[in-house]
C-alpha cells in the first residue's frame, strides 16, 4: 500500500505499535518487512513519560530491535522547544516522569519539585502517573503570577488495553481552567517532533510517510510540515472521522501491517 516514492516513515507508537503493553498484530514480521523495502523509520511519540532507552528496550521485547537515535518523544521535543526560548540554568518546576526529567536536564535546566517550586522561572506539565493536588496548585500559582506554562503534548486521552484514559491535556486543562492561560505544546501537532524526525531521518519531506492512529495530532503535524500522511485506524481515530478530515489523508489502513502489505 505505501507507494514506491515513499522512502522513510516517521511512525507513532501509542495506538501504531502497542496499546499499553499490548502490541497490535504481529510486530516482527511487520518491521521485517519494513526493512526488506529498505525504509528508513524512526517512532515519534507524544508520551514523553520514557526515555529513548526505556523504549528502546520495550520495542525489543516485543521483538523489535532498533537504535535509540531511531527514537523522538514529545519530552524531546519540549527540551527542544525550551532551548530556544530559555538558557541553560533556568529553573523549571515539573509534572512528568522521568522521560521529561531527563530531556530538560540534556539542555542543562535545574528541575524543582513541590518543595521548592516557587523558585520556578517556568512551568512544563506532562503524564505524570503520581500527579497530584499539590503538584497541580503550585503549576497554577506559578502561571497565574505569570511563568511561562509549557507541556509536552494535547493529548486529551491516552490508550490502553481498556480504553481510553486521561492524557496531557486533560491534566493541564484543570490549570488553564484556573488561569486562563493556554501551555504552549512542544509535542504534535506542533512542529518539533517534526523537525526532529526528519532530521534524524535525512530524508525529504515528499519522501517521508508519517503514520498515526490520531487525526488532531498525528495528521496534523504530518500536514502541516508538508509531508504525506497515513492513518491507522487501531487506536483513536475512525475511519468515518478520518474520511472527512481536511486536507485529505493519502492513506487509511486498518493497521501497520496492513499499511505495509
């Protein structure tokens, strides 16, 4: 299915490859067949919950080997975006796990926790799995006396094996509730993640299939850095949402492997 022209795919991995720990179809098979057409590949994630490491190590037990270059989080993304917009040293008071811990350290910023968050020169919010009332009330004093607020992704929902559950922006909802202040989002559909795979993959944009099971953020940002675009309907999106969706998506599969052939 995936035309000749198409040398390199930027893939998503929540609802592409896995749902939670459950990967969908037969992985091994897929990426050998990946490979035998000689793409390239990188994955490019909104979770910024893991490091490259911790991903990398999680594709290998689902029987998927690559390099940690191979790997782009939307916690990358935000160490990306941050770096231009504040020097090293800046202090940063964090919601998220340690994927985003370590990318912000990478650009050299001083994390704080709740203890000391008043120090905070800027706030980031991301999946953090031991979110809490505090965690929550000194984000929101800090961007009501006017830090810059950042997260690392909209995501409103997250999949899981069960269904969908509470994402990013669901969590940083409840503060722009408080302060009426919108983050800016370092994760699709913004650009950097983007720009980041590409990059690594050093491929041109008419070359390089970006695959996503999410039309508002997957699609989106494929669109707009103006490369071709695939979904996969094995996550969020539907096949009626994605048949009206504008601009039109160049592919519409059932899943990865089924995009692959």
């Amino acid at each position: 299915m995936i035309p000749p022209h198409i040398k390199a795919l930027i893939l998503d991995m929540d609802g592409v490859i896995w749902k939670a720990d459950a990967p969908i179809g037969d992985l091994p098979a897929t990426f050998k067949r990946i490979r035998e057409r000689g793409l390239k590949f990188v994955f490019a994630t909104n979770n910024g919950t893991k490091t490259q490491a911790e991903y990398q190590e999680k594709l290998a037990k689902l029987g998927v080997e690559v390099e940690t270059n191979q790997i782009v989080t939307s916690a990358m993304g935000a160490g990306f975006l941050l770096a231009q917009k504040h020097p090293k040293g800046t202090k940063i008071f964090m919601i998220g796990e340690a994927g985003l811990r370590l990318a912000l350290e990478e650009r050299g910023y001083e994390i704080l926790g709740v203890e000391n968050a008043q120090a905070a020169e800027a706030v980031i919010i991301g999946i953090d799995r031991e979110i809490n009332f505090q965690k929550m009330a000194e984000a929101t004093l800090l961007v009501r006396s006017g830090a810059p607020f950042y997260s690392t992704n909209g995501d409103t929902t997250f999949p899981t094996p069960r269904g969908e559950i509470p994402g990013s922006g669901a969590w940083f909802s409840v503060i722009v509730t408080a302060t009426g202040v919108e983050p800016i989002i370092a994760g699709k559909p913004a650009p950097y993640l983007m720009e980041l795979s590409l990059a690594k993959l050093g491929a041109s944009k008419a070359e390089t299939l970006v695959v996503g099971d999410r039309l508002e953020t997957d699609i989106a940002a494929g669109q707009a850095v103006g490369c071709p675009t695939a979904l996969v309907l094995s996550g969020v999106s539907t096949k009626a949402q994605a048949e009206r969706w504008r601009p039109q998506i160049d592919l519409i599969a059932d899943d990865l492997a089924g995009l692959v052939g």
